[in-house]
C-alpha cells in the first residue's frame, strides 16, 4: 500500500522514546511510529481495550483481565456468538469487559479470526490422536 508523507513535529522526549523503541525492535522511526498510532486509534474506537508484548507479537487485551480478545472471542464463536452463554462462561468478567472484545472483534475481524484459527489447530495438535489405553487389571 502507497503511503502518503505527512511532516509532523514532535516534542524532543516523544522523539527519543520513538527512537528508543524503534532501535529495540530493529524496526524503523516511522514503522514504530504508525503502529503507535494505530493502536492508540484502536483504543479509542474500543474503549477498554489495550495492546502488550507477547511472545508471538503485540496483542489486544481486555483491560483488567489479563484475557487476550481472541481469547473470549474463541468460546464466543464455540458458544454459537450466544452472548448470555459467552457471559456465563466469564462470570467474573464486566458487562463492559465483554462488550469491548465484541466491539473489537467487529471492528478488527481480519485480527481475531487467525489467532482463534491458530490456537485451534494447535489444540488439535495437542490432542492425542488415538485413544488412552487402561491400565490391565490383575
């Protein structure tokens, strides 16, 4: 995708921890500084949502949950999208917990539906593929 330059001033200690980041991650000033963008436009858009580091990259989070939105959204869909099911299987999630991963869901589908895709299969992979066998009776 074409991207368009814009000039843009930002204060000196803006700049240095752009640039700090970006040194870290071994990705450009202007990579870092779009994603920051994006994910503080995301926020807004989905209020009580956040972004974090994981092992696998940046991910949305549920605030004050620790529960990535892929995750609720996985039994979301497992649940046949039944929202009072979805809510009895997070009883100590708040009706605004669960509305912020159903907003970003709607909003972000593109993002969500692999990571459930992935974590699925690598269910599947984990699960044993032949019976357990019992132990023999003396």
């Amino acid at each position: 995708m074409a991207t368009a330059t814009k000039t843009l001033r930002l204060r000196p200690d803006l700049r240095s921890e752009i640039e700090r980041l970006a040194r870290r991650g071994r990705r450009s000033f202007s990579e870092i500084t779009q994603d920051l963008i994006e994910e503080a436009l995301r926020m807004r858009k989905c209020p009580g949502i956040y972004f974090m580091d994981e092992p696998a990259g940046r991910e949305a989070k549920i605030m004050g949950s620790g529960l990535a939105v892929w995750e609720v959204i996985a039994v979301y869909k497992a649940v046949s999208r039944d929202g009072g099911v979805l809510r009895a299987r997070f009883p100590w999630l708040a009706e605004a917990q669960i509305k912020a991963a159903l907003l970003y869901y709607t909003a972000y589908p593109r993002e969500i539906d692999p990571l459930v895709a992935e974590n699925e299969e690598l269910s599947l992979e984990a699960t044993p593929a032949r019976p357990l066998v019992s132990a023999r009776r003396k």
